[in-house]
C-alpha cells in the first residue's frame, strides 16, 4: 500500500487540535470516509487553510500516518460558492453533509453516497428548492444504504395500493401500509393519496422533472415529514442539524 495517496474529497466535520491543527472528518469516492489531520492549518501562514473548507470538492495528498492520515497537499476542484451565499441552501447542505456522516463506516464503501452529496450540492448551488434537493437526497440515500421505502405497494401484505384507500406511513416496516393491517399503533402516520404520489415521483423521476413540479404546500409539508421520519428510523437518531435549518426556514418564511 502505498504512503502517499491522492483523493477527491468532502469535508463533513472539522474539530481544531492542539494550537494550529485541525482533524477533518472527510468523505472520498474510493477510500471511504477518513478522519485526517491538517497539521499547522490555523496558523496564517499555511497554504493548506483556504482550501480545506466545507461545501466544496477537494483535490487532496494525503499520506499515511499511525493515527489519522496526514493532509500533505490540498486544493479546491469545485468550490459551490453560491451555496454558501443562501442561508437555507448552506444550512441544508449541513444537514445532508449530517446524514452523509452517520451514514458510511469509516472505511466503508462511499462511492454511492459520495455522488449523491457531490451531485445535491451541486444542485444547491444551483439555485435549486433546497426542500426538493433535502427530499431527493433522503429518498436517494435511504436506496444507496438498500433500504428504501416501499411507496407502491403495502409492506404488509404485498398488495398494490389503490387510489381509493385509507394508506398508512410506517418506517419500521419500510413504508406504506394499505387499509385491511392496522400497523403498530405508535408509529402509524396517515398518509394522503397527494403525498403518497410525491414519494413515487421521488423514486421515479430524476431531480430536474422533480424540481419542475408544483405543489400544494401541505402536501410538500407530509413528504417532508415522512421522509425526515424514515430516514431517522434507518438512521436510528434524529440528525441535529435539523434544528438549525428548520430555524432558519422559519426565520425565512417570517420575514
């Protein structure tokens, strides 16, 4: 194995260390996600220190060490600089980066969940609804981790669901339950026929025909609610970032 290695790379967490360094906590497309130190990054003279920032994908060097890897070079391949000019947008690029965190294994496999970050950043910045790219990425990253949500068919029973029924949401069975099982009591959400059709738009269509559509605000308001539901119950813990974006959102919406 070799001492120096290359990576393309995005920085989910960063803690300072000792007087001038930092450790990154940093996905990569083939080597998973890594924690690496930046020695010497918050002393004004380092070149490492405008590059090692969140929301962009970074060219890095690393070489090995016996405790982190060791950052050695870096510079920015895409910087997403208008993600960071909208609140909303960089504070649900928080929130993704939260979920992208707690979803991969140090060293585990990343690729799948490395381009849907890299791809719904690129989004953000964009200009893109940063609720539709929230609710894409969750749909998409509950499928990259194989567990996505059964919306076509009852878990319960395996029957196709129909128009005119009464459709229950239940993340601990893996989605929709149809009218004729009850579900356990605590975890059962109704779900509206309206809602019921955005979650198959999500698993269906691709982010641009999504971004395209137009919807009632309540019924935006249910997906929300039942993807945020899902992807903690896959997650086994609410994400703390949602907090900030849902104060940030409010503070939008007042305004």
């Amino acid at each position: 194995m070799p001492r120096i290695y290359k990576t393309q790379a995005i920085v989910l967490t960063r803690f300072d260390l000792g007087e001038a360094d930092r450790v990154l906590t940093i996905l990569t497309p083939h080597e998973g996600k890594l924690r690496v130190i930046a020695k010497g990054v918050r002393r004004p003279t380092s070149r490492l220190g405008g590059a090692l920032e969140p929301f962009a994908e970074l060219q890095l060097v690393l070489a090995r060490g016996r405790t982190f890897d060791i950052v050695t070079q870096a510079s920015v391949g895409e910087a997403w600089l208008s993600l960071r000019d909208a609140l909303e947008s960089a504070a649900t690029a928080w929130y993704l980066g939260e979920l992208a965190d707690r979803s991969v294994e140090e060293g585990g496999v990343a690729y799948p969940v490395y381009a849907l970050l890299r791809r719904c950043f690129q989004l953000l910045d964009d200009g893109m609804a940063p609720g539709r790219v929230a609710r894409w990425f969750e749909f998409g990253l509950s499928d990259a981790l194989g567990m996505r949500p059964e919306v076509e068919r009852c878990v319960e029973c395996d029957r196709p669901l129909e128009a005119h029924e009464a459709f229950r949401w239940v993340p601990a069975l893996g989605g929709v339950l149809c009218e004729r099982h009850p579900g356990p009591p605590s975890e059962v959400v109704g779900l509206s026929l309206e809602a019921l059709k955005l979650l198959r738009a999500y698993r269906r269509l691709d982010i641009e025909a999504l971004a395209a559509l137009r919807l009632p605000a309540e019924v935006e308001a249910e997906v929300e609610d039942a993807l945020r539901r899902f992807v903690r119950h896959v997650l086994e813990r609410e994400a703390r970032s949602l907090a900030f974006l849902d104060e940030v959102r409010h503070a939008s919406w007042s305004s």
